[in-house]
C-alpha cells in the first residue's frame, strides 16, 4: 500500500531550495508516496519565505546597487530567514543578468517568485488535508500587491478569523499529555518545549489564548496536531518536532540536512 | 485648436429681454486662436479686451467683430441659443477639477496615515515593517503625479517628509519617529499650508532625529 506523507514548512521550503543531496533524498521519498499538506503550513510558508522575499524586494528597490540591498538583507534578517535567503540567492544568481549585477532583472526575478512561482512549487504534486482550522490568513494574495498581502497575513487576538481555539479544544486532552511530558527531566533544559508547554497552560484556561502571536509559538505543535492518523509526519526540524509528536502520538520521521538519508516509512 | 472659442454674446440676453424678431440685432463675437500669421498682421496698436475667460484665454486674441445685422437676409442664421456665461461655468469647472484633486491628494495623504500606522502596529516584525514603510515611501512619491493647484509650503511640507523617508531605513526606525511622521502627514493634510507650518514640519522631523538631508549614519 502506498505511504502517506504530511509534509511541515522546512519540507516545502527545500523541496525549492536546498542542497542537491536533500533534494535527491525528497525526490525519492515523495515519489513513492501520497504527499499531504495543511492550509496551516501554507501560512507558515506565506508568513516566513514568500514575506523574506518580498522583503528582499524592497531593500533592492529601495538601495542603488544588489550588494547594499544584499548588506542590508544579512543584517536584518533572522538565521533561519538567512539560511532559506542564501538558498534563494544561490537559484537567483544562476541568471548570469543577475550575477552581472543586473537590479532590474532580480526586480522581476523576485517579484516573479513571490507572486506566484514559489506558491506553484509549494502546491505541486501535493493534496491539502481536511482544513479544521480554517485559518484565514493562509488565503493571503501577494497579486493582490504587496500592502494588502502584509494586511492579510496579519493576526490578532482579538479577530475572530479561524477556528484554532476550536480545534485545540477538541485536542484538549493532547495538550495535557504535552504539559506532562514538559515535566519530565528529559526535556527540562529544552526551552522552546519549556516555552510550548507553558502557553498550552495558558490555553487550557483560555482558548482565545492561541490566537495572534500566539499562534506562531503553538506552530510546530499545531502541525503535529493536524497529522492525519494514518499519515506520517515529514521534516527536517529535529529539535522543534520530537517533543511535540511524541507527546501527541504523531507518526514523524526526520531528514537531516547536513546527512540526508530516506527514511523507513 | 483653430476655433477654441465661440462665444456669442448678446446684449438683448444680457438685458433680460431677448425676443424671437430681435435676432438681427444680435452681434455675435467669434474668438480664435492668434495664428503666427494673424500675429505678423495685427496692429501693435490694438489693444486686447480683457478676458472675462481667465488665464487659460490669455493667449486669446479676438481680432474681428462681426455684426449679423449686415447679413444677407436669406442666409441661415444660426438658431436661437441660450447664451452661455463662459467665465462661470469655467471658473466652476476649474473649481471642480481643485476639488477633486484636492480630494485626491488627502485620499492619498489618508493611506500613508494607515501605513504608517501600519508600521507602528507590526513594529515588531521587521520584515512586516521594512515592506510597510517602503510603501510608504512608493505612495507618497505619486503625490506628484496629482495635478493639484500647487501652494509651495504644501510642496515644501511633502518633499520635506519624502527626504526624511528616503534617508531613514525602517530597520533603524523608532516608534517615535513613525509618531512624529504622522504628525507631519496630519499637517500636509490641512493643504494650505504657510510657512510657519513648513517649519514646524521641519522641528517636528529634527526633534525625533529623522534626517531630511542625507547624513553618514
């Protein structure tokens, strides 16, 4: 029988851009597979990579030359925005315009990526799954120019526009088993576990309390949540997964970067 | 643009009492466009009425008068028309063109006031903030392309905020300078502006340390 696959954000970013071996690695695996994705990460692929890009857009309109604009990416941008942007840069400056130094050409390079080609690389050959969450803000437009696009990414604790706390309650009993689990020695130096678990305690109280910044905190574990029972959960986020998916039973198998290998299924 | 303007003018309209079997008095005033060649012909001495028509008739010269009395009969007149007050109705338009781009111009103004705020609500995200405040700076540079009834403080209070803008970066940007910024929008809005307000524009910017002059930071 065929494998399913539920794909995270990291996944969908290198299935664009990464080292030649992880992409081989995905090929494969994704090729033998039913590969699934949830609206959730489409948000989470809008709000970080295709954001950076437009980003990076504008600091090359706004500089005289790609080298000032590039400057000014490396000092705001955050290390994982650095790695996916260095990723990005090293497909741009494949364009020998580019390479040359051509501002106009990467104006139009970007703007191409960010409206719609990396959307098309991120939907195909994959289904999305049931959307329980219905987060609005994963139907954020970039044709829709760029303003509108930040507008509609945007959330707010106290804008009703999906339906998290809904979905997190009827997951009420996970949550508990994830606080328990953030109890135990094992992962009392793991901070962003320490982090996780704390706010599901938040949550617990009140369900509103996932919404707005919140919601990009709870990230890994409401991806975890969504995992369809017979799917397996696919990324490359070792660190940030395992406590999760072990606490709420989510079938996960890992792909390290710097030593892909295809995974037992 | 060889016959720009036909007025007729009649003094039995203007009086009030024009009727059906006066027509043959009516003296009509046709007006043209001065041509190179009517330029070399006219006499230094004429001297031109004054335009009732403003400036845009300035360059008009009407060089004839013909009078309809001294036509032949039997040649067709022109229908009875409703006189037109020229000078009125093209004052109104020109009012009306103001208007709407005086309205423009605030519509504009009131979407840099939103991006702005904008800016100042996702402070935090820098990515969020760095695309707002470039749309900032994309949104105020297409006042100029508004062809509003120019008042020079008003220019001076726009250039003066698109200066700050281009030499500040939203990653070294405060929440106070976003602040002091809407505070100069808010002032541009009044449109009509006198010196006194391009000033205080200009404290306004240098006491939140926004550089409208390029500057080695």
């Amino acid at each position: 029988m065929e494998k399913k696959v539920q794909l995270d954000t990291t996944i969908q970013i290198y299935r664009a851009f990464s080292h030649s071996s992880v992409k081989r690695v995905l090929v494969k695996i994704l090729s033998q597979c039913q590969v699934f994705v949830s609206r959730y990460v489409l948000y989470e692929f809008k709000r970080t990579l295709i954001k950076a890009v437009i980003t990076f857009y504008t600091y090359v309109r706004e500089e005289q030359t790609i080298d000032d604009a590039l400057d000014r990416a490396s000092r705001t941008f955050s290390s994982r925005q650095k790695t996916h942007f260095i990723s990005i840069f090293r497909e741009l400056v494949k364009n020998p315009g580019i390479a040359k130094g051509n501002k106009e050409q990467l104006l139009i390079c970007l703007q191409r990526m960010f409206e719609w080609e990396l959307l098309d690389i991120f939907e195909e050959g994959v289904s999305y799954i049931p959307d329980h969450i219905q987060c609005t803000p994963s139907k954020a437009d970039p044709t829709e120019g760029i303003t509108q696009f930040i507008k509609q990414l945007r959330c707010q604790k106290d804008w009703d526009q999906c339906s998290l706390p809904r979905f997190l309650r009827l997951k009420q009993k996970r949550l508990r088993r994830l606080m328990d689990l953030s109890k135990s020695p094992e992962y009392q130096g793991n901070k962003g576990f320490q982090t996780l678990a704390s706010l599901c305690g938040k949550i617990l109280d009140d369900f509103n309390e996932c919404k707005g910044n919140n919601c990009k905190i709870l990230g890994d574990m409401i991806i975890a949540l969504e995992v369809l029972p017979e799917n397996i959960l696919l990324t490359s986020n070792i660190s940030d997964f395992e406590p999760p998916c072990k606490a709420v039973k989510t079938s996960v198998r890992f792909i390290k970067y710097s030593d892909p290998k295809v995974p037992k299924l | 643009m060889a016959a720009l303007l036909d007025t007729i003018d009649t003094t039995t309209q203007r009086d009030g009492k024009r009727e059906a079997g006066a027509i043959s008095s009516l003296t009509v005033t046709t007006w043209q466009l001065e041509t190179e060649v009517d330029k070399g012909l006219r006499e230094t001495s004429q001297k031109p009425e004054v335009s009732r028509l403003g400036p845009l008739a300035s360059d008009l010269t009407y060089p004839e008068q013909e009078s309809m009395a001294v036509r032949d009969p039997q040649t067709p007149m022109l229908p009875p028309v409703t006189a037109l007050v020229r000078d009125e109705s093209f004052d109104s338009l020109v009012s009306s063109i103001a208007t709407y781009a005086r309205e423009e111009v605030l519509a504009h103004l009131e979407s840099v006031t939103k991006l702005l705020t904008g800016v100042k609500e996702s402070f935090e995200d820098e990515m969020d903030r760095q695309i707002l405040f470039f749309e900032v700076k994309e949104h105020l540079g297409k006042l100029w392309e508004i062809d509003f009834p120019r008042n020079d403080y008003f220019l001076q209070a726009v250039s003066l905020l698109e200066d700050s803008l281009a030499y500040t970066k939203s990653e070294d940007l405060s929440k106070e300078q976003v602040e002091g910024l809407l505070e100069v929008v808010e002032i541009c809005k009044r449109v009509d502006l006198s010196i006194n307000d391009v000033r205080r524009c200009g404290r306004i910017l240098r006491n939140r340390r926004i550089a409208t002059v390029p500057t080695l930071s």
